[in-house]
C-alpha cells in the first residue's frame, strides 16, 4: 500500500513522521512523508530549533506529488501536528484531491491538539480548524481522551460517555472513531486501553501499562498509521485494533528494557511485524 503522510518532522527522535514512516514501511508500505515542521527534537524537551512550514510550501509539496500522476496509488491520507491551522486547509485540499483520484482512499486524521498532562499545546485556531472543518471530511479519527472532551464535551470517565463521545465524533463525519491512551475509572491501576468505535460496533483492548521516568513522545502518532494500516489490510476494526495494540505495546517494552526516552523503532522493528506480545479486541458494543 501506499501512505502520503502530512506530520511534522524531527531530526532527532521519532513523533510525527518519524514515528509513522518507519513503521509502514518495515509493514512493506510506501511512504510519501510531507513535513510541516522541521524541527530539531520534539517539544517536551523544553526547547527546540527550526521552523514550522508555510502553508504555500506544502500546497506546492503535495502539487509535485499530484504531477507524478500517483495519487490513484495512494491507499490513505495520514495527517497529524500541523504547526498551523492555515496548514489544515491544505490537508483538507490534499484528502479531497487523493480521493477524486482514488474514492477507496482513507483519510485518518489525527487530531493533534494536547493531552491531560500538558493541556493544549499547539497554536490558537486548531483546535477550532480539527472541530469545525476537518472532522467532516475524516474517514478515521484518533485522539486521545483529552482531545475527544475537549471536542465533544463527553470526558470519557467511564466506557459509556467514552462511547457517547466517539459517537458524537462519527456524527461529525467520520465512520470510525479510535480512542487511545484510555483510562477510565474500570481501568485497572496497571493497565491501559485503546477503543474503537464505528457506526455500529465498538471494541476494546487492554494493555499492561509501562511506567516510564518520561513516557515516550510519538506513540500516537505510531497508532494511527498502523490501525490505518491494518485496517486497510484486514477490513476489520476489531482485528486491526488487536494488532495495533500488540505492536505498539512490544515497542515500548523494548523502549523500556533499553532505558530510553526516545520509541526504539529501529533496534525494536522486528516488534512491529512479529511482536513478542499478543492482545486481542474485545467487542463491548
């Protein structure tokens, strides 16, 4: 398959594309990565370098890749940190052109806003632009518990508002809503969870939960482009969701074991095709 991935960029550790490219691409997909930040590290380091790009570079980006005449090849549409809500016009643009060239195209947006830890950290206006605009064009969604109350007003304290609140996000637009890094009040103390939801059926998976000095950056980033991935692969949510969980929960655990800040996917990458650990969806509606 074939992904054309619009995140940011770092140069050193792996969030955004960094933590999306790799991972298709030992999965055996083709990856166009269009970067809209070029940054040197990720910001929970305190302090970074480089600049996030103007909208009329990525439009011109993305025309180049439209004049290769392979956007009939492109399977999904993968966008995540935007840097700037200006930057989300051109991914809508982008989502709309791919389909026109192949209408079986996937458009997964993850909807990169905050989370419970650090509250809202990206520019004002996209939080807006991702409840607004690009929810009614997204085929799949991801956020995290934070970004879904924060765009339906549901906090996802317990499995039923979690549920009401992926339901309110498919009213919006998209047919599949995936729910990560989920805790609720069931939750047990050592564990964590992942939720999708479609317009009929929801399933749930639980991982062990790794206790890190500094949780890894990029994990999301990680989720979105494999369960896309996979469910263009498999045509099963629940399935898809068990396979995701499994691979993401082996890479962390060979973060864990090295001790590092930073997703192992290079030292861990045979984790992502064959991971050590199983988990299996269950469905819960």
């Amino acid at each position: 398959m074939r992904f054309l991935s619009i995140q940011s960029h770092v140069a050193y550790g792996y969030v955004g594309n960094r933590a999306a490219t790799f991972p298709l691409q030992r999965l055996g997909h083709e990856v166009w990565a269009v970067n809209t930040v070029q940054f040197s590290n990720h910001a929970g380091y305190g302090g970074w370098r480089g600049r996030v790009a103007e909208a009329a570079e990525i439009r011109d980006v993305i025309a180049g890749i439209e004049e290769r005449g392979v956007l009939a090849s492109c399977d999904g549409v993968l966008s995540g940190f935007l840097g700037d809500a200006a930057l989300g016009e051109v991914v809508i643009d982008t989502a709309r052109r791919v389909r026109a060239a192949n209408p079986r195209a996937l458009w997964c947006c993850d909807p990169v806003i905050g989370d419970e830890e650090g509250g809202i950290y990206v520019r004002p206006g996209i939080a807006e632009f991702f409840r607004d605009r690009a929810l009614a064009s997204a085929d799949i969604t991801t956020p995290n518990r934070f970004e879904l109350e924060l765009l339906t007003g549901h906090a996802g304290r317990h499995l039923d508002d979690a549920l009401a609140g992926c339901r309110a996000l498919l009213a919006k637009g998209p047919s599949l809503v995936l729910l990560t890094s989920f805790v609720r009040a069931e939750t047990p103390d050592d564990s964590i969870e992942m939720l999708a939801v479609d317009r009929e059926h929801a399933w749930l998976v639980s991982t062990p939960r790794i206790d890190f000095p500094i949780a890894p950056s990029g994990t999301g980033d990680m989720v979105a482009a494999l369960f896309t991935a996979r469910l263009l692969d498999c045509g099963d949510a629940g399935e898809a969701l068990g396979l995701t969980a499994s691979s993401i929960f082996s890479v962390l655990s060979a973060t864990a074991t090295a001790g590092m800040r930073e997703l192992q996917l290079v030292a861990a990458q045979d984790e992502i095709v064959a991971p050590a650990y199983r988990f299996t969806a269950t469905r819960v509606a």
